[in-house]
C-alpha cells in the first residue's frame, strides 16, 4: 500500500507469514520481531501491538478482494474464464488464511473488522449472483425461484468457511492444493443447473484433469 | 446424564443458556455462580473454571447428536420424514449453539474436543450420504459421478456453518426462524437431483407453506 515504510511493510509480510503458518493466536509481537531481527520496542514505534497490524493486514485484504470480488459486477465473464476467476478468489483468501480460522474470535477481540467482514460477505453473494445470472443468461444455466439466490448464498458460504471446515475435519494445515479442491467443489454444485450437459460437462472436465 | 448432582445439573443448563445468549467468551464461571445464587467456591468444588463444564457440557451435546444423527445410517428415513428429520439435527445443534460460533477458538484452548469435534464432523457426512443414498435406492435421486459425496460433504458444512454464517453476516444473535431456514437450505441443495419433480416439490412446498 501507497505510503508504507520498509519496515512496515516488512513487519506486515512476516506477520502474515507467521499468522498464516503457526495460527494468529500462537504468534505475539516479540516473536514476529524476533524473526525480523529488530528489537520489540522498534516494532511497537510502528505498530501498538498485534491487533494494530491485524486491522493493516486486513486492510490489503480488503482491498485485494474487492478489486477481485467486483470484477464480474462491472462486466461478465467469458464461459471459460469462470473456473480461472474462482481460483483467483480461492487463491486470495489462502492467502490471508489465518483471517478465515478464526474469523468469530477475530471479529469479538477487534470490532471494527465486523462490519468490514460483514461487507465482504455481502460482496461474495452479490459476485456470485452476478456470475450465475450471467451463466442464465447466456443460456447455460436453468433457475427456478429461489434457486439462484440460494446457491449464490452457498458459494459465499463456501468462500467463506472452506478453510475452516478443513482444519475442523483433518486438524492439518491446509495444503495449497485445497484451492483447487475448493474450485472443484464449487463448480461442482452448479453443474446440476447447466441447461446442457455438455458445455459445462467439459469446462468441469478439463478442470479435473488438469488439477484435481 | 446418569449419576450428576442436582447442583452440578443447575450448573450446567445455567451456564448453557448464558454460554449461547451471551457468547461462551462474556461469561465467567464468576458470572455463572451469581446467576444461580451460590458462591464461586461453591461452583469451584464442583467444576474447576469454566472449561471443565464446557467438556462436560460437550459430553452432553456429542451423546445427543450422536444418536440423532446416527439412526438414519442404521435404519432408512420414509421420504416424508427427511424433512422432520432435518428439523431434529437443526434443533440439536442450536440448543447447543455457542460451540458453533467458535468452534475454532475452542478446539485451540481446549485441546480434547479437537478430536470429537472431527468425529461429529465424520459422522455428519455419514448420515448426509446415508440419507441421499436411501433417496436414490428408492429411485428419488440421481447423481453423476463424485456428487453424492460432493453434496454430503456440502450439507455436513451446512449443518456446521450455517449459525456463524448467521452470525457473521448479520452480527444478530440466530432468531429461532433460523432453524426452518436452515432445513429450507438444505432441501433446496436436494431438489435439482430429484429424479420426478412432483413428490419432492411438494414436500418442500408443504415445508415452505408450512415454516418458512
């Protein structure tokens, strides 16, 4: 972000790191700015503890998502492009994973990120709105009432908690090939909605074998 | 359950009742004395802090879901009790909703619900699949290939997500409503695999004319 110092941006990339691989709760101040290499008391001249540079890091996020989670508002995607786009969301939410395993506490201990999450949430199902209803309309995809507003709300979900139920069901730390199975699973659930089998059939198939 | 003192039980529901009004994080074992009108040494000669009688109250909620929840896979559902079923899980986990707004929080602290947490996760997806498999031996659904465990999988997330989804989108604590909601969600994930629309449209529209 535009106006950061080196050692901010430093002291961001390093917590994220850490917060993303031992667990945000597992990891204080000192240690991220023992694993820097500069004293406690530098890190805190630029930030008054964790929950400071948990509100900057989200922050990026945000701002990193929207630009994503909007892009087929403002215009719709080519048939094709559909199971690339999911990858990028999946992909920026793995990024800032350890934001989506605790997101309840997170939300609890710093209020002001609820609303910004709340926001986001909104921001998914609008996005994933817009993609069904440009599949619709395109001819691809067959609703009827109450049908896209409820998967769209379930793809949001999935965004959303597909970490989460990971590290509840395995308790292992999500591999990076967990994004192509949270495409996979995504696009799965439309397929029963495709009009004719085929076009999709091969969109899923070339997915399959080329990631799964 | 069998052998507990009156004292212990009146424990248990109180801090139940506060644990899901309040969230497990703003009550003390302090706040749960006073409310039942005895003194925190009192309360202490019975449960040492407050995630003794978290264990003790998962205990509780494991045995209920686990026969809940198993008795499907042991017998098959008559088409029209899915839904009443369904009903059943939904009020099951919302009598005990506060392990469902930070389960990650609370698997972290308290180390030995980690591991049973996982098994109800296991047993979720067991009973969605028996439940979509006694559907399709009847010849009510039909599935491609890979989507019956797709769509076990997503409705066991179902059944873990749905309260913090409530949660995290809209900040309120869950209205009782959201139990019909939650099944309505669930039946309308069912509904493009149904074989012959008319039994299953009209179980969901005597669902929906009936609850939601």
């Amino acid at each position: 972000m535009a106006g950061r110092s080196k050692t901010k941006e430093k002291i961001l990339r390093t917590a994220l790191g850490l917060f993303n691989n031992e667990g945000e709760s597992a990891v204080s101040s000192v240690d991220i700015a023992s694993v820097i290499g500069i004293s406690p008391g530098n890190l805190y001249y630029h930030y008054k503890g964790k929950d400071e540079i948990i509100v900057e890091l989200f922050a990026d996020f945000e701002e990193e998502i929207r630009q994503v989670l909007s892009s087929p508002i403002n215009e719709p995607l080519k048939l094709e492009d559909n199971w690339v786009y999911l990858y990028i969301i999946f992909e920026e939410i793995f990024d800032f994973r350890f934001f989506y395993k605790n997101q309840s506490e997170l939300i609890d201990r710093i209020p002001n990120l609820r609303s910004k999450f709340a926001r986001i949430l909104s921001l998914k199902e609008q996005t994933a709105f817009s993609l069904l209803s440009a599949l619709e309309d395109q001819g691809h995809l067959q609703f009827d009432e109450g049908e896209k507003a409820a998967l769209a709300g379930r793809i949001a979900q999935h965004f959303t908690f597909w970490l989460q139920y990971h590290d509840l069901r395995h308790g292992t730390a999500p591999p990076k090939s967990l994004i192509d199975k949270g495409v996979f699973m995504t696009l799965i659930q439309i397929t029963p909605y495709w009009t004719n089998g085929e076009g999709y059939a091969e969109l899923l198939k070339d997915f399959v074998s080329e990631k799964v």
